[in-house]
C-alpha cells in the first residue's frame, strides 16, 4: 500500500512538472536553470574558476522559485511576497550576469571556456532581463487592478 502512495504522489509531481514547463514562467524558469548549468560548467572548464559562484547561485534560485512556484507553494506561504522576491531575483540576475559575462569576454583572451562562459552569460543575462520585465508587467497589472496607482498618464 506504501508503494502505492509513494508512485501516485511521484506521478503526481512529475505531472504538475510537465504542466508547469508548458507555462511561459516555467519555460523561463527552466531555460534559466538549462543556461546557468551550461555557464556553470564552461567557467567551472576556465583557467579563471572564480566566476562560478555566480552561475551556481543563480541557478539554485531559479530552482527555488520553480519549484515554489510549480507547488503553488506561493499561495500557501502568503507572508513571503513572492512576486516582488521573484522581481528582485531576475533583476539582481540580469545585473549580475551582464557585468560578469562582459568582464569574461573582455578578459578572456585565450580561453575559450571563459569566453564561451561569457556568451552564455549575456544569453543568460538577456534572459533574465526579459523575465524582469514579464514579473515587471504582472505586478503593474496587480495594482491596476486593486487601483492601487491613482495616476492618470
């Protein structure tokens, strides 16, 4: 009977996995995670390592936040605004990843993985830029439907 349980909840989360990969925050969740695996791995192969704690972070976030919100687990833990933490995780991202991916491949004369890091990471940084913007436009559409502005353009 144990073993039963155990399958149907497995099948269970593997079904809300692949029905939230087909949502657009989960593909871009997913292809956050995908990207900063591959960035992982080249600046892990680089002469300089030092720049992997960038791509290992932001990669444990963006599993986080997939996973909180694949569980739905943001509307059982209300305290947390998960939106604005969501917001402020794609931002730092976007910030982080540009400016570290544009010192690589700046400095990165002779070392491909860096360089290939590099690209990578203005993908990635791309990316991020581009889910800022969707959580940007989701909390704009929040408080203009709570009437939450006031101001008339």
């Amino acid at each position: 009977m144990a073993a039963d349980t155990t399958e149907n909840s497995s099948a269970g989360v593997v079904e809300k996995l692949k029905s939230y990969v087909r949502t657009q925050k989960g593909t871009i969740l997913a292809a956050e995670i995908v990207l900063s695996l591959i960035i992982l791995i080249c600046y892990a192969s680089s002469w300089y390592g030092g720049y992997t704690a960038v791509a290992i972070c932001e990669m444990c976030f963006a599993i986080v936040f997939f996973c909180v919100f694949m569980m739905n687990l943001d509307q059982q833990f209300t305290a947390v605004s998960w939106v604005w933490s969501d917001f402020i995780r794609a931002f730092t991202g976007t910030l982080v990843y540009l400016i570290t991916s544009l010192i690589c491949v700046i400095r990165g004369a002779g070392d491909g993985a860096l360089i290939a890091g590099g690209v990578f990471g203005l993908l990635a940084g791309l990316l991020f830029a581009y889910d800022t913007y969707t959580i940007y436009l989701q909390i704009k559409s929040a408080r203009s439907q709570t009437g939450g502005s006031g101001s008339a353009a």
